[in-house]
C-alpha cells in the first residue's frame, strides 16, 4: 500500500527535510532532492512503519477488549436476592 500525504503535509516534510540537510549535514539541498528523498523514505519505509502503526493499534484494541469485563462491568444489585 502506497503512501499518500496530503499537499499540506508534503510541503511540511519537504522543508522539515532541507532543514535537516542545511543544519546536520551542512548541505543545502532543494525541493526536487528533498522531494526524491521523500520519496523513496515513503516507499521504502513506509510500509513498515504503517504495519508497525497498525500492530500497534490492534494490540492496543485487544488489550482494551480483553480488559472491558474488568473496566465495565457492573454487578447485579440482586434486589430480590437481599432476604
């Protein structure tokens, strides 16, 4: 599964990665290399982050089900069984 951002956050990671580049590497670097960059950390790794990411979730959503007995249950007032 590809990786689709959104204009907005596609410019946001561009520049966050000539940033990067002028601050750590010393090397400025323009939109077409930090835009390739991108590219290929999205389709290289990406995918791999996002099974990490929906791993996470589906432990996280288990976790929460297995625990929902513990968390929500209310126990019977048993009205009729007070004699």
């Amino acid at each position: 599964m590809a990786i689709k951002l959104n204009a907005e956050t596609r410019a946001r990671f561009i520049a966050s990665i000539k940033r990067y580049s002028a601050e750590s590497l010393d090397d400025e670097i323009g939109d077409l290399k930090a835009s390739l960059l991108l590219d290929f950390v999205l389709a290289e790794m990406g995918p791999t982050l996002y099974n990490q990411a929906v791993s996470n979730a589906q432990k996280r959503l288990q976790d929460a089900v297995l625990d929902l007995d513990g968390t929500y249950h209310v126990p019977d007032p048993g009205f009729w069984n007070k004699r």
